[in-house]
C-alpha cells in the first residue's frame, strides 16, 4: 500500500466504525451463517402467515356454518359438495387441511411463544434470587420447584379444564404452570456458580446494588444454558400442547393448533389417509425447525465466552 | 454433609404433605369417580352404595385424615379401581417404567455425548451440522407420533421388532427384570428410543454448548501447552467442566422418564408406572394418583439431592449447603 | 398414493408370512381395555366380565346374537308368579376336580353383594331376590313381585365356588388362589395391566376348548393396536377403530368380522327447567327453555342427517336408530323408524314453536369415551346451525363430563343438550327406557341416568307394567308401545346403533358378538 492510500483507508475505517453500533455488530455475526438467515426470514413469513391467516385461508374452519361433514376425509385436490376445492384434503370433521393449517399455525406460535416467554422469565428470575439470597430462601423456593416438577403436565391441566374450562388462554397457563420450575432450577445452578466468581465479588464491593448485580452482571453469563433450554423449550411446549391434546385435556377441538390437528390425525396413520397427519405433520416439524434454527445462531452469536 | 442431607430430607417432608394435599383437593375439584365406574344399569341405590364404599360420601377433611392417619403407618390408600392398595399397584408396575427410564438414559449418555462432544470441537464439519439438523428433529416431533412411526416401521413393515409389551423377565442379584434376558431386550428397544431421542438431542445440544465454550478457556490452552495428550485434555479435563449444565439436566430427565412417559407406555402398551397414571387421572382414581405423586416428589427430591451433591464433587467453587448473602 | 398402499400391503403380506404360523398352541388377543380385577364380583363392567367369562361361567349364558341359552343351569321356568326354579347342570366339575352344586349358587349370592370397596357391584343381580335350595341340582329363586328378567339377570352374574370363594378377598382372585371356575379356560397368571394367561380346561364339560394357550393382552390405543395385528403379534384384536376397517377389509391377510351391538349414542335434552343455561337467543338474551316443547325437539332430531353420521363419520360401522335397540332385540317396535333427515321440516316446525330465526345453543359431549364422540358432536353442531341453531360444541374429559352431566347444578344436571351412550345389559328396551327415559325416582329406582329428567306418567305406567309382565310376547307389546311413546314424544334423541368389529389373522374367524365380549371360545379355525 502506498503512503497515500493509507491515511484514506484508515480514514474510511474510522467512518465506519464510527457507526458500528452493538445492534450492528450483533446482525453482522447473526448473519455469517446464512442457513440461520434462511431461517429468520422464512420464520418471518410463517409469523405472517399465521397473523393474515384470515385473510389468505379458502375457509374459516372454526367457523361450522361453512364445514361440512360431508366433505369429511377427501383427498388432497378434490372438490367437495359445496364446490370448494380442497387443496391438502380435509379432515375427519370436514374441515380443510390447509385452512385449518394456517389458523392451527397461528395458535401453535401464540401457544409456544407466549408461554415459553411467560415461563422465562418467572423461572429465570425466581431461580436467580435463589441462587443469589441463599439460605433457607434458596430451600423454600428449591422445594417448590421439586413439588412443581413433581406434578404431571396432564393432570395441572386437567384440573385447569376442571375449574376454567377449556380455552387457548387455560393451555397458555397450564403450559407456565409446568414450564416455569425447569427454567428456574437451570438458573439457579449456573447463577450459584456465578456468584461464587470474583467479579462478583468486586461489584459488591463496589457497593453496586443487589439488583444490579442479579441482572446485569450474573444472569448474562447464565444465558448460554438458559438460552439453549429455551430453545428447546419453545418447540417443547408446542409440542407438549400437542400431547396435552392427545391425551384429551388440550385446545378445544373446535378451535384445533397444529398439535391437535396431528393427535386428530393420529387415528388414521394406519388407514391410508396420510394427508390428515402427515401434512400438519410436516407444518409442525418446518415451524419448529425454523424456531430451533434461529434461537442456535442467536445462542452462539450472544454467548460471551465464545471466542469471536 | 450429613447434616445437608439431613436438613434437605426433613424438608422434603414438608415438600410431601403439601402435595398430597394439592393432589387430594385439586383431583376432589375434578369431580368424584363414581360416575366413569357405575355400570350403566345401575339405579340410584346402587350409585349411593358405590359412593359409600368408595368412603367418598364423608367430607373431603375426614377423608383426608383419614388418608393422612393411614399415610403415616405406610398404607397410602385402596384404589378405588382396582380394589388392591395403591402402593403395592404401583411398586409392581416400578420394574417395568425403570428398565425403560435406564434403557433409555443409557442411550441418551452413550449417543449424546460422543455426538455433542463432536459436534463441539469441529463445528463446521459436515457431520456437524449433520448432528445437530438431527437434534433438531428430535425434540420437534410430538413422541405420539414418532411412537406409533417407529412401529409401522420396525414391528410391521420390517417385522424385526415386536410392536407392543414388555419381554420375558429374569431374575439376577433378586432384581427381577426383562434387562436380563435377550429377548427382553428386543421388547425394549423401541419404545427406549422412542423416549430418548428427545434426550438424546438435548443432551447432544447442551454438550455441544458446553464444549465449544470451553475450547476456548485458558485451562484448555494450558493443558495442551502442557503436553497432555488430547484425549486426556478433551476426556479429563473438558468433560469434567462441561458435565455441569448436563448432569442437572440428565437428573430432571431421568425423573420426567421415570414419571411421565405416559405416551410411550400407552402406544407400546408397556406395562409400567406411566400407563397407571394416566388412566387413574382419567378415572378420577383419587388413592393411586395421590400414592404416586408423593412417590415421586420424593424421587425428585432424591435426585435434587444427588445432583447438588455431584455438583460440589465436580466444581469445588460450590460449596454444599444453603449459604446467605 | 396407489404406490403407497401397495407398498403397505406388500409389507403386510411379508410381516405376517415372516410370523410365526397359526398354531393350536397358543392364542394372543388384544384388548382394548383392561381388565381391572381377577375377582368376578369385583367390578361389574364389560372388560371384566369378558375376561372373567373364560374362567367361570353363569347359570344362563348369551349366544352371540344375545339370545339367552343354558349355561350352568339346564332348564328353569316359572313355578309360581313369584318364584322361578332352576335346574342345574350335573356333571360339571370346578377346576380343582370337585362337583358343582346348588350350594356354590347359593354362596355366590350371598357373597356377590357384599365385596368390600366395590366401585359397581353385582348387588343389582340379587337385589330382592330370596334363593332356597331344594336339592343339589335344583334352586328356587323367589321375589316379592312377578319378575319376568330374572333369566336375564342371572345371565350377568358369574358363579364362584363355596369352598374357595369362602373368606377370599380380591387380592386372593388376582393372585390365582381363589380364581377356581368352571369355564373352558383355567387361570395361569394375572400381570395387572400387562396380560392374562390362560390354559386349557381338559375336563370341560361342554365344547372342547379348541386353543390350548390363551394371552388376553390390552392395548388402549387404536393405531398400536391395529399395528400389532399387522406385526402378527396378537392373533385377534376386539375394537378396531372405523378409521382402519376398510383397509383391513381390503386387506387379504385380515378377516373381519361385526355385528350389531346392543349400544345407542344418542342426545339427551334438558326438560326440566324453565331457563336453560347453555341455551339463549341470537343477541344472548335469556329465552324460555325451547326444548320445553316437543316441535323443538322433533325439529332438531330431524335436522341430524343420521345417514351422513353413519357413512362420513362413522364411516359406515353403524346403523342409522330411530329408537333404543336395533332391530333383532328384544322389546323394539316394528313401526319405530328413524326420522328421515329433513331440513326445511325442521326450519318449519322450529318457526311453528315461535323461533324462526332459531337460537344459540351449546352441546356438550365427552371426547374419547364414546367411538368418535367428538367427530359426532361436531358433525351435529354443523347439521343445528344449518336450520338456524347456530350452536358451539364443548368435548370434556371424561372425569370431568359425566360428574358434571349427572350432578353438575348442585346436584341436578348441568348441561343444556349431550350426547351420550347407552349399552343395555338385558338386550332388551326395558332397561334403557326405564333408566333413561323413566321419572327420576329414588324409591322405585327409575331414571337413574335420566339426566334430561324427560317426565311422562304414561310412559312410567307402561314400564312397570312390562317389568311385571312375565309372558314374553304380552311384554315385547308393551314395550313397543312404550318405546313408541317415548319417541313419539322425542324423549330423547337417538342417532345410530354401533357395530362392534373384530380383525383377526387370517385362517381365523371369530364369531362377532352384540355384547362385545372378546372370547377365546369365539374364535374359531377357518
């Protein structure tokens, strides 16, 4: 390089990292894998999907004036006996698969992402003041996490459905009611080895408050593992809503997520109707991949001990 | 330590009477039995007789005192179902659900780890990324349904593997178990990984996270530095650092299998715990879901209680015991 | 997709030539529910009772159409109008060597009522009924008042044997100790939930048992258990799921084989209270109870297009009812059919009874209690709002629905319109109409599961006058007048009968039941 190059070249370095914000920084490491860039994008699109879902659907499954029990069980393409044509088929109460795909795929994101989100963060924070006050406090809330983990999904639910009834809103708490414990003892076990380390040692030294230190010292280096539960737990809850729903104390069936629509299907693995399954199926697998692939990049992209 | 394990035991104690309190009243909410088990003939007298003899016709407190005071000399209660105690009906049932849990934890360790220690030391590879797509489907598959594929596919399309039950048992050291014979190896073979591909990805996932943090770390440089050669830098001192985040998780997991593998037991027809569970919750069976629970809170808290210890046994910063601010 | 199929039906073929090759040795059949006791007055409910039927045996048997036919006893006929003698049979001997006597009878009677923490005892078998001992061989059986079922209820109660029976507990049965019969089948072993091994009687006294080994194993869910059949490990399978029987019908390797069975699924309605809770007007307005009146009624029985029920939701493994008991049963009226689906009828009748524009109701239903409850409850849902009903469907637990049907409003009904089923025991229409469609009573034990509390004197007149009607063709002509009564009036309504399927491996053929009991004698070689 030349002498005069140089000095225009550091100075058009210096334009540019003059305006290199962390924002900017986090999307330019985000984006060195362009698998998860695929991912983003498309889990933008289902995100869409599901919030116009109304308006891009042939039918409004949840709606019985316009299904037909008659059109019950056609096969991807035909065309029923109201005329419309079913795309994906229809399902065992008539109603059509892609309709009912796209409106169960609006319920399954709102379900999984509610709840896990809901169950973050009152996990997060009651495993941190455990792990951080200590003493019979940390055994007090240690034990309800036994007692909460302890109790069967199905039956919280059950008696949810007992009490309250059947609703999106009641799986949405029934869901936190069995989450949040797991969140919070992956927590506290980080955050007890955290706050055993130097720094924060050093920040109570330097008289910084308790809850500044909680959260903005500890729980970042907590992160890794919670982000890479929360990941997973994100896809587990919408798949648990579709267990919950197999087992029969799920969404109303009048109202079927994607989970539903698959334990409906169940029945017909064997009978030669793949369609009712198989096509939920492959919705659920793709929207949790797409989860799943997002929430990798960003756990290694926000992680601060991986070397960058 | 004897009194940690002392304290964290009386506690549980504590732990134990609340949630068969929970269970008692939350399940009484539900509804009462009598209705799911009546033969649809009978007339009012004999729902009356049946409400009698089920003692559910006495106020919801002196049952449960009556359950309390039966509790504290070990009789949990009569199924209302079966008619036999409730502790022994699931005693008898605990071989079965704890092959399937270790069989399927045997998986998980001897396939997880290998996989996510892999995946975490040459992140780029192709089998890596390969492994990790695989992690992925693992847990985004409701087991319903990988349950039922597995057997469409092993058990009648292939005809290799046997589709529903437990296999033959045998008895070794007094422990009674399809484990020791071959052909109850083939019985549990599929419904073990039906229930561990899940683990297998999460513990694949967490090791994974686990070791590319630690590659980088200064211990690891000096180790090398050192001379060590790698399989004693990656087998000794890396795992022992990275077992962490995974040993709580494989602990909470062996619990979730000992205690809820409700949906593989129910497709394989595997005659364990879980399948007990679920049709006395679908029954209203009050005595066997309350001996159950309380079973298992105390299976939890022994495995808490194991966890914290190997905790402090491999990261000497922690220091056993409830400490204060 | 006719790839597909042929690729499963190829691989089909090869699983079930790969197993193992139909054997006199051994039987497996896969249930699908699971026997909960080895005791045979433990639990008076289908799955035991078709389990226990291999090991012990009653006084009067049911042929698979339902019929009544000796079992233990040879004869037995009206002495007296209160007092009715059976003759038992002499040469059968328990499972232990020792002889069947009137004193094994006589002890099962004392003991069936009285087993502690029974959930639903067979004490209704002999409620009422004074048993004496004439000689070894002979009983008589007295009660207060002509009672024409007495056959009919002595074909639901098994008989144990005095000298193991005395002092056995449950636990005793499900051990084996106590489980001494005198059925084709002896007991091996009981693993709770796991299996029931069975073994040959080799001095049976009647039809020589045909399989040496039966493994009677429940598997709950309906996919798995078909696939078991596919595997070739069971051999026979009871319930098959109507998503899976036309592909086994078409399958070469399958035998199918149904019957009508003794069950309805029908709609209860709400016809005692003058307000509704799950029933109001378009807006949401609180309305009169319009199930009140009978053109309501009959309006939405004739909205219910039970044809399509049959042919897309069942899809065909049922049969259209218009009354209780499908035709062939005892006590069914010839000029009962059922309503033909007529929508515009309907719409007619409902503006008749001063709703044109209809209202809002909510119907209510179990979700997997009943075959495709759901699916029904829905598919009626649909069928309501296309008159004008507009109507939403709430599909509760089981647990949940049945406490609250029966007793959710402080002890009364709760629910507006549900579905329900109903098997009748007898085989005959006396006892749905008199615990469905009787006036709740607590003295006379009528209505017991009447939870719309239909009411109606003549009906209940009718009823008890058949109870007391010993002649069999004077009691098959006032129950048809009962039943045409009862649904003239739209006391209920009924939507179809269930046929019960078996599959078995082929080679085999079991001889469908109307009670839906799985039984071992049942199958026979091809």
């Amino acid at each position: 390089m030349s002498v005069t190059e140089a000095p225009a070249a550091i100075a058009e370095k210096n334009d540019a990292s003059a305006v290199e914000t962390p924002l900017r920084r986090f999307v330019s490491a985000y984006c060195e894998s362009k698998l998860a860039v695929g991912a983003a994008l498309f889990l933008l699109v289902l995100i869409l999907l599901a919030a116009f879902a109304p308006l891009i659907a042939p039918q409004n499954p949840y709606d019985l004036a316009q299904v037909d029990v008659l059109d019950s069980r056609l096969p991807p393409g035909e065309v029923g006996f109201s005329g419309m044509t079913y795309w994906l088929g229809s399902d065992g109460a008539g109603r059509d698969l892609l309709s009912a795909m796209l409106y169960g795929l609006r319920i399954s994101l709102s379900v999984g992402f509610l709840s896990g989100l809901i169950a973050m963060a009152i996990g997060a924070a009651i495993g941190l003041i455990a792990a951080y006050v200590g003493g019979r406090v940390d055994s007090l809330i240690m034990r309800i996490v036994d007692l909460q983990l302890s109790f069967p999904a199905i039956l919280v639910a059950l008696m949810l459905i007992a009490v309250l009834g059947k609703g999106v809103d009641k799986i949405i708490i029934a869901l936190v009611t069995v989450q949040w414990a797991y969140y919070a003892r992956t927590v506290r076990g980080s955050a007890l080895v955290e706050s055993q380390k130097e720094y924060v040692e050093a920040a109570r030294c330097l008289g910084l408050s308790h809850a500044r230190i909680l959260f903005r010292h500890i729980l970042p280096n907590c992160l890794p593992p919670l982000i890479v539960v929360a990941t997973v737990q994100a896809a587990h809850a919408i798949a648990l809503e579709a267990t919950l729903s197999f087992l029969g104390v799920g969404l109303p069936q009048t109202e079927p997520s994607l989970g539903l629509l698959i334990s409906n299907g169940f029945e017909y693995v064997l009978s030669g109707k793949y369609w009712i399954s198989t096509f939920p199926g492959i919705a659920l697998l793709v929207t949790i991949v797409t989860i799943n692939l997002v929430g990798d990049q960003l756990r290694d992209v926000l992680n601060p001990r991986l070397a960058r | 330590m004897t009194a940690f394990i002392l304290r964290r035991l009386m506690q549980s104690v504590g732990v134990v009477a609340v949630m068969s309190l929970i269970v008692f009243f939350g399940v009484h909410i539900v509804g009462d039995p009598v209705y799911l088990l009546i033969n649809p003939q009978a007339d009012q007298e004999d729902i009356e007789a049946a409400i009698r003899a089920l003692g559910l016709d006495r106020p919801i407190w002196e049952q449960y005192w009556h359950f309390l005071t039966g509790a504290l000399q070990g009789d949990l209660g009569r199924s209302f179902v079966f008619g036999e105690p409730a502790l022994k009906l699931i005693l008898d049932r605990m071989p079965a659900t704890l092959e399937l849990a270790i069989a399927a934890l045997l998986m998980a360790i001897i396939f997880g780890i290998p996989l996510g220690l892999y995946a975490g030391l040459k992140p780029q590879s192709w089998a890596s990324k390969t492994i990790m797509a695989g992690s992925i489907l693992g847990f985004s598959l409701p087991t319903f349904w990988v349950g039922i594929m597995l057997i469409m596919v092993f058990a009648v399309m292939l005809g290799w593997l046997p589709s529903t039950g437990r296999g033959p048992t045998a008895t070794f050291l007094g422990i009674t178990s399809s484990l020791f014979t071959l052909e109850g190896w083939r019985y549990v073979l599929l419904p073990a990984t039906n229930l561990a591909l899940l683990k297998i990805s999460l513990v694949v996932r967490l090791t994974r996270a686990g070791t590319r943090e630690a590659i980088h770390q200064d211990y690891i440089r000096f180790a090398r530095a050192k001379g060590l050669p790698t399989h004693r830098v990656i087998g000794v001192h890396l795992l022992k650092n990275i077992l962490i985040p995974v040993v709580t998780v494989l602990g909470l997991e062996f619990g979730n299998l000992v205690a809820f593998s409700v949906v593989t037991e129910t497709i394989f027809a595997w005659p364990g715990m879980g399948r007990l569970l679920i049709s006395s919750i679908q029954s209203l069976d009050r005595p066997v879901i309350v001996a159950y629970l309380i079973i298992i809170v105390l299976m939890f808290i022994i495995i808490n209680l194991v966890v914290d210890i190997l905790y402090s046994l491999l990261d000497p910063r922690v220091r056993l015991g409830e400490k204060s601010a | 997709m006719r790839f597909f199929r042929t690729m499963l039906m190829a691989a089909g073929v090869l699983a079930t030539v790969a197993a193992a090759p139909v054997s006199a040795q051994q039987i497996r059949i896969g249930l699908s529910a699971e026997p909960t006791a080895m005791d045979p007055h433990f639990h008076n409910l289908t799955p035991n009772n078709g389990a226990l039927s291999h090991i012990f045996e009653r006084l009067v048997e049911t042929d698979p159409k339902n019929r009544l036919i000796p079992g233990l006893a040879e004869s037995w006929r009206t002495i007296d109008d209160n007092t009715w003698e059976f003759k038992l049979r002499k040469n059968v001997k328990w499972h232990d060597g020792t002889p069947f006597t009137a004193d094994d009878v006589i002890f099962t009677f004392e003991r069936a009522p009285n087993v502690p923490n029974s959930p639903a005892s067979f004490a209704s078998a002999v409620k009422g009924k004074t048993i004496k001992k004439i000689d070894d061989h002979t009983i008589h059986i007295t009660t207060p008042a002509p009672h024409p079922l007495m056959p009919n209820d002595m074909s639901s109660l098994l008989i144990i044997s005095k000298k193991h029976g005395e002092g056995a507990k449950t636990e005793d049965y499900n051990s084996g100790k106590a489980t001494i019969g005198t059925g084709p089948y002896k007991f091996v072993a009981f693993v709770p939930g796991d299996r029931i091994e069975l073994v040959r009687n080799e001095d049976y006294w009647g039809e020589k048992p045909q399989w040496e080994k039966v493994i009677l194993k429940p598997i709950k869910s309906g996919p798995a258990r078909v696939a078991a059949l596919l595997a070739g490990d069971v051999d026979l399978i009871e319930d098959a799921p109507t998503a899976d029987i036309a592909r086994l019908k078409n399958d070469p390797n399958v035998e199918v084989s149904q019957t009508v069975s003794r069950r309805v699924i029908y709609f209860h309605m709400d016809q005692f209270r003058e307000e509704t809770p799950y029933i109001t007007a378009k807006d949401g307005a609180k309305i009169k109870n319009p199930l009140l009146d009978r053109r309501v009624r009959l309006a939405l029985s004739k909205a219910i297009n039970r044809n399509a029920i049959v042919e897309r939701v069942m899809e065909g493994v049922a049969i259209p009812a218009g009354q209780l008991l499908a035709d062939g049963f005892f006590g069914v009226s010839p000029n009962v059919k059922p309503p033909a689906y007529d929508p515009e009828g309907a719409k007619k009748l409902l503006a008749e009874a001063g709703y044109p524009n209809g209202f809002k109701m909510t119907i209510h239903g179990p979700n997997g209690r009943y075959t495709n409850d759901v699916k029904i409850l829905e598919a009626v849902a649909q069928m309501f709002t296309r008159i004008g009903v507009e109507t939403t469907i709430e599909a509760l637990p089981p647990a949940v629905y049945f406490n609250r049907a029966s007793t959710g409003a402080n002890g009364l009904p709760e629910f507006s319109f549900i579905l329900v089923g109903w098997g009748s025991d007898t085989g005959e229409t006396s006892s749905p109409l008199k615990t469905l469609l009787g006036t709740f009573n607590k003295e006379t034990g009528f209505g017991a599961a009447n939870r719309g509390r239909y009411s109606n004197p003549e009906l209940d007149k009718l009823i008890a006058q058949a109870l007391a009607t010993v002649d069999d063709a004077k009691r098959q002509d006032v129950l048809a007048k009962a039943v045409e009564l009862a649904m003239e009036d739209v006391g209920l309504i009924p939507t179809h009968y269930q046929i019960n399927t078996w599959a078995s491996k082929k080679g085999l053929k079991y001889e469908a039941r109307a009670d839906e009991y799985t039984l071992a004698m049942s199958l026979k070689k091809n």
